[in-house]
C-alpha cells in the first residue's frame, strides 16, 4: 500500500506530534509497539498495512495529550495525501478510536483481526518491567502519589470515570495493568502476556514487603 519513504514520512510526521507526551507515550512506545505487533502478526495473519499505520498513528488521538476529533480529522487528511484507499483510512481510524481501554464501556459495534493485534500489543507495552517504568513516568507527569495506602483502588463504572481518575500510580496496576492479561484478544497475545503479568505480580508483592505495615 505504501512504499518505504512513505512510511518515513508518516513516522516523522508522527514521531513530531508525539513529543508533546511523557516518556511513556514517546516515539520508543510507538516501536516497542511496532515489534509486538509484528509478533502478534506472524503467527495470526491480518493486514500487514493497516496494522502498521495504526501502531504509528495509535496514539496521536489519546485524549490524555490531544484533542480526539482534531486528531482524527488531521490523521484522516494525512492519509489521504498518499491516496490510500478510502476503507483502509477508515479502518485505520476506527482502530485508533476503539483501542483505548477506556472505550471498553462504550457500545461500539467496530471489530476486526487488525484492531485485536494492536490493541493486544498496545496492551503489552502497559505490562511487565516496561509497563512499571510507563506507569510511574505517567504518575509523575501528572503530580500522583506513586501510593496512598488511605486511597483504596476503584471499580469504574464508565469512560468518564476512568479518565477523570487521579488516583495513585500503585492504584493504576489493580484498575487497569492486572486486568490487562485476561482482555488479550489473540492467542499470541495471551502468551507473551503471561509472562509480564507475572513480574507485575512479583513487583507488587516486592514493593508492599519494603512498604511495611507501619506507616
């Protein structure tokens, strides 16, 4: 669909916007991204191209750091300056608006093998070691306690909820980072999942014995 140089182009058109967000929303996220979902690709099939531009522009519309709609439109008119074909821009569209954990509430009828390994290895990049790293670069990029044992973790009951959250980092791996596991999509995913949920199970368990019961 798209030649070498063309890619470049749209990964440096990429790579400018997200320098706007913390170290764990940068241009090495998009990578390590990239990587999983080339893992997840191998051995579940699915369109390499649309796959592909969706890890790059995935995150160019998280409302953490932009405007959604804004984003879209110019994600949208990006790809239309390559002449991509009208389906494959809305199909990479309608990946980037529904891989957010934060939209598992929302009704939307979207599905696809392509959404389900991006979002899958999207999802693997928020657990393990790296996804403790992203955690904490976040919780302090916004002024969060890494943890308040008087702050117990939430059950969100929507989207709204969910992003209005300013509760401590430690708090984020019960609300969303452990959860991550069972909502792989692929069967690859799963697996290379397992692996990282159980270092997070370590870590926790490490982090709560050097807390101590007394403070």
């Amino acid at each position: 669909m798209l030649n070498k140089k063309q890619i470049t182009e749209i990964e440096e058109w990429a790579q400018l916007k997200l320098s706007e967000c913390d170290a764990g929303h940068d241009w090495w996220h998009i990578k390590r991204v990239q990587n999983n979902a080339r893992l997840i690709h191998q051995q579940e099939g699915g369109d390499w191209n649309i796959i592909l531009l969706a890890v790059i522009l995935h995150d160019l519309a998280d409302t953490k750091f932009f405007d959604e709609i804004e984003a879209l439109m110019l994600i949208e008119d990006k790809l239309n300056d390559y002449q991509i074909t009208e389906s494959s821009i809305q199909h990479v569209l309608a990946i980037i608006q529904n891989i957010s954990f934060s939209k598992q509430w929302n009704d939307n009828p979207f599905h696809s093998l392509e959404l389900e390994i991006v979002q899958d290895a999207d999802r693997l990049d928020a657990i393990g070691a790296i996804g403790v790293a992203r955690a904490f670069s976040y919780g302090g990029h916004k002024g969060r306690d890494f943890y308040n044992p008087a702050i117990a973790p939430q059950q969100f009951k929507d989207t709204e909820e969910y992003r209005k959250s300013n509760s401590p980092t430690i708090n984020h791996f019960y609300e969303k980072l452990l959860l991550l596991k069972d909502k792989m999509n692929t069967s690859t995913g799963k697996t290379l999942a397992d692996d990282r949920h159980q270092f997070m199970e370590l870590y926790l368990k490490q982090f709560f014995k050097e807390w101590g019961d007394d403070l």
